[in-house]
C-alpha cells in the first residue's frame, strides 16, 4: 500500500483551483467594509493520494487559513475546492459530515489542542462518536489500539492532557486523527512548538503512518528544512499566492522564484562563518507588509533582490540596486525628513546632511551612468531638504517605476522556467533575463 | 484503502481497529435522546403531574405541611434541572465522579462548608415543609428568654421566666435559660431555633433557583453570544445592558409597593435583572476558549456546534462561572436579608428580619442572642458561598485537583 512516488495520471485526491479568502475590515455600527485582508488570493494545488504534499512560508502568508478555508473552517471567498472529484463547496450537511471523516486536521500548538477537562482517551473517541459509533466499548477498543499505533499506551486514555508532554499530545493529535482511518490529513506546522528530537520522531510517525495507511499528507509549514525532508511536492506562498511550485528537490536545490531563494537563505547555516541573510533595519527587505495594505503588482517586489529593471534606464547592476535600495528606503514611513537624516546617521556613514552624503550612504557615485536616472535622484534629494519626503518618492516612481511594481505576474509555466512560477523575470514578452544566479544577499548590505 | 479491511479476505491482526470500522455503516450520531434530557422530560412530566394532582386533591397542603405558593412551583422546576444536569452528569461519568470525591476528600475545609450549605437547604426545605409557616403560628408569649447557658433581668421577659428566676424582687435579677427554649426565644415570645430553621427558608429558594434557572440562562445567552457572535451577540448583548442599567432592587422595591413581598417577586425580580454581569463573563470567556486548538479541532471532525458549547466550551468557563455564581448567591442572600432588615420583607420572617427585631426592640446587647444568632447564621452562609465557590473551581478542574 506504499505510494512513494508521484503517478500524476491518477486523478488528484483534492483539487484547489483560485481559492481566495478575503476577511473584510468594517467600520461603524453599520460594520461598513472600509477594506479587505486577502489573507489567500487565487491559490491552486492538486494533492494525489497518498502523497505528501508541503506549503511553505513565512507565518502570515496565508498559509493556514489555506487550510481552514479547504475544509471549510472558513468560507471561502471565491474558488473551487474539488475532493474526490465532487465540489465541496456544494455539498449538503450528509455530504460534508463524510467529507469531514475523510479529511483530518492537526493543529500546530498540542497545549491547545486538547481539551484540559476531558480525559485523552475522551478526546480521541470524539470524531467516532460525533460519527455515529455509538459502542462506547467499541470507541474504546478503537482508541486503545491507535494509541499504540502513535507509539502510546493503551492506558494512557484515562489520563489528562497536562499530564503528558507536547511531543506526546502531538502524537495523540495523530492518533486523533488517524482513528476515522481519513484518506487526507492536514498538519499545520505539527513540530513547531516542539525541540529537536521530538520534532524528528513525530516527523518520522508521520511518514510510518503515511506509509501504512496510505494517506496523503499536507504538511504546512515555515520550516524549508522540514517541508524539503518531508514532502514529495511543495508550494512555496508569499503574501497570500503561490509563487512557486513543484517537486521538492527541484524547487529547494533550483529555486526559480527570488523569493524561494530569500526563503532558502534564511535557513541557519551550521557554518558559523557563512554570512547570514540577516538585513539590516531600515533597508526594507526583511520587512513583512501589512496583508490589509498589500504591495502593488507583484507582492514580493519591496523585497526582491532581483526586482527587473525598466528597459530605458542604462545602469550597471550594482548602481541599479543601490537605487533600489534608496527608493525602499525612503518608502519606510519616516515622520518627517529629519527622521530619515537621522536613521542614515545613525548607520554610521558621517554626518548625512548633504547631498553627497545622501549618495554615499547607498553607494551610488557623484553622476550616474543614466542621466535621467541621475537628475531624478538630485530632484529626489533636494526634495528630501525641502522636507517634501512625498514629492521624492513621486519624482523616483516617474524615473524608475519597474513592471514588478505595475503587474502581478501569474503563476504559469514560462518557456524558460521548468515549473509554474509566479516570476515577471521568466514572462518572455518583458524585459529582464531569468537571472537564475542572482545572489539574494545582493541587496542585503 | 478501507477495503482491505472491510472486505475480510486480508484481515490479520496488523490491520488497525479504525481500518475495520465500515463508516458506510454509520450515519452520524443520534444522541438526541442524552440521560440528561430524559431525566429533564421525566422531571418536567413528574412535576406537570404533581401541579395536577395539587389541583385536584382537596388540600392547602401539597404534603405535609407544605403550603405551595408560584415560589415554590419555581423551587421544584429549578430542582428538576440541577437534577438533570447536575446529578445526572455525576451518575453517568462514574470516573469523573470518583476524581472529585478523591480531590475533596484532601479539602477539609470545603467539605465542611458543603456540609453546611447542605444542613441550610435541608433545615430551610424543613421549614419550608415540616411545619405551617415555618414553626411560627404558635407564640409561647415566653418572650426574651435566655439560651439555656445565660441569663437575662428578669424584667426583660415581662415578668415571665420560663427557668429559674433568682431571688428577690429586684426587677434585675437574673432569669436563667432553660432547654425549653435552649437558644432563647425574642421578643414575641418565638423560639429562636425556630427563627433559624424559617431564616433558612428565604436561602433554599435563593441557591435552588439561582443554581437551576438564573446561572444557567446567563450561560446560554453568553454562550451563545460569544460563540456565534454576529447579530446575535449584538442583540443579547444590548438586552444585558439595559437589564444592567435597571437596578433590581428598584424594581423589587417599586413591586413590593403594590403587591406586598413575596418570595416569587423577589425571584422575578432578581431572576430577570441579576443575571448580566455573568452572561458578560460568560462571553468573554467564551471568546476566548472558541478561538482554542481544541474547539478547531472538533470542527474539523464535524462536531455540531451545540456539542462543542456543551462538552468544550462550557467545561472551560466553569472557571469563571463557578465562582460568579457563587458570589451572585452570598449577593442575592445578603441582599434578601437586607431588605427583610429594613422591613421590606419577601417572606414571614427571614434572618435579615430577625436581626433588625433584635436589635431595635429591646436592649441589643443584653438580648444579644436575638440579633447575633441569625447574624452568624447568615454570616457563615455568605462565607460558606464565597469558600464553597472558589473551591469548587479548582475541585472541577482536572489540572488542579492534583
């Protein structure tokens, strides 16, 4: 019964086509929407049977509520969630009753996760019950052996849930939801409140049981190491979309979306020497937008470290990103232009209050090679005296506005690209190579 | 993958327990039909049946001396419900009743004060029923007679000493106590125990109604309105504020102007406008506990919504419940003593009502025996509340009663 490699001929177990989740945000007695959280905007993945499938991202990418918003914990917004081929989003209360025993939930926090007044044993018989095992002897054999197939004790369903430790109620939380034998389990971060051994042996139970019983995982986590160990498949997400997917080894040893090349570089070396992806403050990089005020075009551009360069600015690479850095800057919200004199004083780099200063501060040098480019930022400067920080970052837009910040590229299978993703670099009609060697530290200074 | 299992030609002892369970088999739960509803219908119906029977018979009393005016119909609908969902629960889950009576065998102290709450309703309920209006009708005229250990001026007790009276005819000399009237009697003459037992009659209708009715409809409502939340909690919401912005006690005092006091006014009254303040907590709490892993997880499994309010979310504001209602009772006790002291009384003598007696009409610290006793009785009660409710939180729960 080991499915171990993908048969992509097979019909997907679940099918996740443009799932959005949007929460409004209301004001007044009247709960007006003034605006929306797109905490998932257009999401797409198929997962087969018995294969375990990995999303990965930082926390608050939307990655769990991709979840709740699949078994329908939340409404979606809008898009198609298809299980077993049948529409889940139009299935009555008899069909959703048995699309809730087929698919399983576990939760990130094992504290949480467990009911501190009722007895584990309780707990665990809770899905059979609300299923209609009416037996309670029968629930009980049931328990007794799935605690031991999570590597428990059968005598451990009369305990409470703080008499155990968080590896332990994680391994209940399998045995939870292993005991309706489901054909899809989704774990939200299920070693993240664990240490490193614990987290090993319940990652290792959870291969064991995707093995044995054949059921297909969907591991959610912000941890590459984890997903990149674990999952046959993975989607990387950014800010509510998929920005990359594909097999695991693929997208982790070739990542093609800058992003997932940020991602990789912010796991911890074991090198003490290696340089780290740390950044420093202000330069804007490691800066998570506000969900409820998302960047324009592509998402992840206040970010990248390969934004693509407009067609008419001639600038070498290194002046190019040196702007960049200047624009995301001076995109930070500053109370006023003392403050930001005062953030590039403060990173050591001389008295800055003058215009040289300001130009030696990002490393760019007295005239830049594209003239337009250099006038702009002397405007942009002089702007920053006169105390006009709006009328600088207006008078940089006009000059060095990129397609990355214009257009939010689809997630689509480019020529150049040997997967789907979501990356203008790959898009042929635009300008910018598919730069697969660019150093994401390149604007970390 | 079920099939392996369900078809029995591959069965063997490494197939899991779950993998044989053939869920075509099962349709979801029908727990409709829970012991605690059945035990409600059965009490409901026992009750309709003993309101037609008290209708029928030709009698004033219902039994005994039992008098049974709308309080009391009240008094046994509230008892019909801590019995279903009190007892019943404690039955049925053997286990858990085992674990409390271990955590309270280690707790002295709550036990004592249990028991005392228990001998109150017992004493109150025989009151209540044992005897026409509570013992009183009858007046001795042996007025302001010691307890059996003391001693008063004889001219206190209008020159009638039940006991031996000292020699003389000094009108201070001493008139002892006797076991007629072992702790006195006051100033018509009533026997002071039987003052006590009728004082504890006003505490048996306050906790069986509170406990049955009150505390659980401020459960449900903020239940319901921190759980669904939406217009619901909007709405429930606004009906606690403005029952918050009525003080009862007004209303009780604007009522009693034209009715007179009554036991049941005082319940309708306090029943309808005291409940707010824990249907607040309630909801917060509940806002809290409904965002826990645990209540996700139980959705996840398709466990209906009143389910999860029952065994998940109700469960775990008992922390906050427990001891609000507890407080509301020693409130609502001390509150019908303080009305009955300053003469609002709901029912034929109270303690609230016996103190003031005491202490007004006659020497109060040589009669000290009619303002203190009724006093101490209703002191401990409070203190019984307050001890009994705090302990109680921690005896329900599991990771305390260690």
């Amino acid at each position: 019964m080991t499915v171990t490699d993908l048969d992509t001929d097979s019909e997907p177990l679940l099918s996740v086509r443009d799932l959005e989740k949007y929460y409004p945000i209301t004001e007044g007695f009247l709960r007006r929407e003034v605006g929306r959280v797109r905490a998932v905007d257009g999401v797409s993945f198929d997962v087969y049977p018995s294969e375990t499938f990995g999303i990965v991202g930082e926390s608050g990418c939307g990655k769990s509520t991709t979840a709740l918003s699949i078994f329908r914990l939340e409404e979606p917004t809008s898009g198609e969630i298809r299980f077993d081929g049948e529409d889940v989003l139009a299935y009555d209360d008899d069909e959703l009753r048995a699309f809730r025993r087929r698919t399983q939930l576990v939760l990130q926090d094992p504290d949480s996760a467990f009911n501190p007044r009722l007895t584990v044993g309780d707990a665990i018989a809770e899905p059979l019950r609300v299923h209609g095992l009416d037996d309670p002897e029968h629930r009980r054999r049931v328990v007794e052996d799935a605690l031991e197939r999570v590597g428990l004790e059968a005598a451990d369903a009369d305990g409470y849930p703080h008499e155990f430790s968080g590896g332990e109620k994680q391994r209940m939380g399998l045995a939870r939801a292993l005991v309706l034998n489901p054909d899809l389990i989704v774990a939200d971060e299920p070693t993240s409140a664990l240490d490193g051994r614990t987290k090993a042996e319940v990652l290792e139970l959870m291969a064991d049981l995707e093995r044995e019983y054949g059921v297909a995982i969907v591991l959610i986590s912000h941890d590459v190491d984890l997903v990149r160990r674990f999952c046959d498949r993975v989607a990387v997400m950014y800010l509510g979309k998929i920005v990359e997917r594909g097999p695991t080894e693929a997208v982790f040893d070739e990542p093609q979306h800058p992003y997932t090349r940020v991602l990789l570089s912010s796991v911890p070396s074991l090198d003490p020497n290696a340089p780290t992806a740390n950044t420093r403050t202000g330069v804007g990089s490691d800066e998570f937008p506000d969900a409820s005020d998302l960047p324009s075009g592509c998402r992840f551009h206040p970010r990248c470290p390969a934004i693509v360069q407009p067609t008419d600015v001639e600038l070498p690479r290194e002046q190019w990103l040196s702007v960049v850095r200047l624009r995301r800057h001076l995109a930070d919200d500053w109370v006023d232009a003392d403050a930001l004199w005062a953030s590039l004083a403060d990173e050591g780099d001389g008295t800055a209050n003058g215009t040289l200063d300001l130009r030696r501060s990002f490393d760019l040098p007295e005239t830049l090679a594209d003239p337009d480019v250099d006038t702009a930022v002397s405007d942009a400067v002089a702007s920053i005296e006169a105390g006009d920080l709006e009328g600088a970052r207006t008078r940089l837009a006009d000059t060095l506005e990129s397609v990355c910040e214009r257009e939010s590229p689809p997630l689509s299978e480019f020529e150049h690209a040997s997967r789907p993703v979501a990356c203008h670099r790959y898009d042929p009609d635009l300008p910018g190579e598919p730069e697969t060697g660019i150093d994401v530290r390149s604007l970390e200074d | 993958m079920t099939d392996a299992a369900d078809d029995g030609s591959t069965v063997s002892s490494d197939v899991a327990e779950f993998e044989r369970i053939d869920w075509d088999r099962y349709e979801g739960s029908r727990s409709s039909l829970t012991a605690e509803r059945i035990a409600l219908a059965v009490g409901l119906l026992a009750l309709a049946a003993t309101y037609l029977y008290y209708r029928i018979q030709d009698s004033l009393y219902l039994a005994w001396y039992w008098n049974v005016g709308l309080a009391d119909w009240l008094l046994l609908l509230s008892t019909v419900v801590l019995l279903a969902y009190g007892v019943v629960p404690l039955a049925r889950n053997r286990r858990e009743s085992r674990r409390l009576l271990g955590v309270l065998r280690a707790r002295r102290l709550t036990v004592v004060f249990l028991a005392y709450l228990g001998g109150v309703l017992v004493v109150g309920m025989y009151g209540n029923a044992g005897f026409p209006a509570g013992g009183l009708v009858d007046l001795t005229l042996n007025r302001h007679q010691p307890p059996v250990w003391s001693s008063v001026p004889y001219q206190l007790t209008q020159h009638d000493c039940v006991g031996r009276v000292a020699d003389g005819f000094d009108l201070t000399r001493p008139c002892y106590g006797t076991w007629q009237h072992p702790l006195g009697t006051d100033r018509w003459g009533y026997d002071m125990i039987d003052l006590l037992i009728a004082g504890a009659r006003p505490v048996v209708y306050l906790t069986v109604v509170t406990l049955g009715v009150i505390v659980p409809l401020a459960s449900a409502v903020g239940l319901a309105a921190g759980y669904y939340g939406g217009l619901l909690d909007d709405v429930l919401m606004a009906v606690v504020d403005a029952q918050l912005s009525v003080p009862a006690i007004v209303i009780y005092l604007l009522a009693w102007m034209y009715f007179g006091g009554s036991m049941f006014l005082l319940l309708l009254a306090f029943g309808l406008l005291s409940w707010g303040g824990i249907a607040r907590i309630v909801r917060s709490e509940t806002l809290q506990r409904r965002e826990e892993g645990y209540v996700l997880a139980a959705r996840a499994v398709g466990t209906p919504s009143a389910d999860i309010l029952r065994r998940h979310v109700l469960p775990n504001v008992t922390n906050t419940v427990v001891p609000a209602a507890f407080h509301l009772l020693a409130v609502l006790v001390l509150t019908e003593a303080g009305l009955a002291f300053l003469g609002f009384r709901a029912q034929f003598q109270s303690w609230g009502l016996t103190i003031a007696e005491g202490l007004f009409h006659g020497p109060p610290t040589i009669v000290w025996w009619t303002s203190t006793l009724p006093a101490v009785a209703l002191a401990l009660t409070v203190a019984a509340f307050k001890v009994v409710g705090d302990d109680l939180r921690d005896v329900l729960d599991p990771r305390w009663g260690q």
